[in-house]
C-alpha cells in the first residue's frame, strides 16, 4: 500500500545565514545560523526518496500489465475482424 507523504518546506527565521569561523590553517568553517524554526519541513532522505521510487515503480508495471493486455484485445479483435471479412466475403461470392 502506498503511503503518500506530503511534503512540506522547512522554514527558517534566517534562511542562508552563516556564522564564518576561520580555522588555525586559514581554511573556513561555516556554522547554519538561521534563527528559529518556523516550520519542520518532510525529511529529504532515502526513506522518503525510497517511497517515490517504489510508487513509481508499481506504475510502471500496472502500466506495462495494461499495454500488454491491450495488445492481446487488439490482436484479438482484429483476428475477429478478419474472421467476419472472409465469412462476409464468403456470403457476398
């Protein structure tokens, strides 16, 4: 069964604000200072990753399950349509 997540934004007080630390061998270390959280946004990992793909993938194959049927019907009715041609040809001779 497929659980959909509904996604959420995270929101900041002070989205893209860094607080710049430079370190002993001149590099820099940039901490998050974004204030207060104003919202949880949904969690961007492979669990919730994993549920798109794994919907996705059930798609898919209904959807490759529906073209194949489909061509059998077709098949199927043109078979019959030839059938009816010739006992029609047949008929009209």
């Amino acid at each position: 069964m497929f659980n959909r997540i509904f996604w959420t934004d995270h929101i900041v007080e002070h989205p893209r604000t860094y607080l710049e630390t430079e370190n002993q061998d001149h590099s820099v270390t940039h901490t998050p200072a974004f204030g207060t959280v104003i919202n949880e946004g949904t969690p961007q990992n492979a669990q919730s990753f994993n549920t798109m793909d794994e919907a996705l993938a059930h798609i898919f194959a209904a959807f490759e399950y529906y073209i194949t049927i489909t061509q059998a019907e077709l098949r199927d009715a043109q078979d019959r349509i030839e059938t009816l041609e010739a006992q029609l040809s047949a008929m009209t001779s």
